[in-house]
C-alpha cells in the first residue's frame, strides 16, 4: 500500500502551484540552459553543460515527488473534529506546559509534508505528535524523546 500524504488545502494549493512552475516556466529554463551551455562547444569539458543537465536532473526530480505526494495526498479537513474542539488532532494548534522546566509552548499538528521544527510545525508522524494526538486540555502526556521522557500539560488546544 503506498503511502498517504496528510496534507492541509492550503499545501496542496502550494504544491499544485509549485507543480505547474516547473512543468511550465522551470521546464523551459533549463532547456535554455542546456541550449546554451551546447553552443560553448566540446561537452565533455564543459561545466556549464554539467550544470544545466544537473538543474534538469533536478527539476525533473521535484516534478516526480510533487506528482507522488499529490496521487496519494489525504487533505486534512480541520473542522471535522469540532464537535470536540478539546481534543488535540492534525491541522490544531496546540499550546502545552513542560512540567519539568515551567515553560510554555504552541505547536501546530501538521502532516509529515508541511512539517518544520524550526517553526513549530510538528508532524503527526513525530513522537512528539504520535503522543498529542487524541488527547484532551488538562492531559498530561509523557513524551519519548532522544534527551528522556518529557512530561507535558495540554493548556489549550485551538482549531
């Protein structure tokens, strides 16, 4: 069974947009690149030839994993759980308390695509999200992470 991508409307409508640049405008890019790096002459020497035949390479790539992700993608419908608007799920966001250190912090539950720490948009597939999901506000949820248990307080949970 292949893979589900859980995304959100708004990174669907991102790839859709990302997917039509690169068949359209990317797609002629290179093959300019390419064009011109062949009138430099000898191939086997040329850089720039390597470069364009690289950047194809890779546009080809993205166009390929953006048309995987987009056949096997579940889009995230986060009003279905607003009959209880408490429980934590993929698309909230969700505010917690580490017990041990009295700090305070928000997450939002996204799918393993639109996910990035740095932003604290944690995926559903992490340890961190596997461990919220389904809970309540109130909840105190034990957290395996690499550095030992994190013991955490759901204070707020919103849609």
């Amino acid at each position: 069974m292949a893979k589900e991508y859980k995304l959100t409307r708004d990174r669907l409508r991102e790839l859709e947009a990302e997917l039509h640049y690169l068949k359209t405008i990317g797609k002629t890019e290179v093959a300019e690149q390419i064009k011109e790096a062949r009138s430099f002459g000898d191939l086997s020497e040329n850089s720039e030839y390597d470069e364009a035949m690289n950047e194809q390479a890779r546009v080809f790539g993205r166009i390929s994993e953006i048309e995987e992700i987009m056949s096997h993608a579940v889009v995230i419908d986060e009003t279905t759980d607003a009959a209880d608007e408490n429980r934590v799920g993929i698309g909230c966001t969700v505010k917690v308390r580490d017990l041990e250190l009295d700090e305070t912090e928000v997450f939002a539950i996204v799918g393993s695509q639109e996910a990035n720490p740095m932003e604290n948009r944690i995926s559903d597939d992490s340890p961190f999200g596997k461990a919220l999901l389904g809970k309540l506000i109130g909840d105190v949820v034990d957290v395996e992470a690499p550095a030992g248990t994190i013991r955490v307080e759901i204070l707020d949970v919103n849609r």
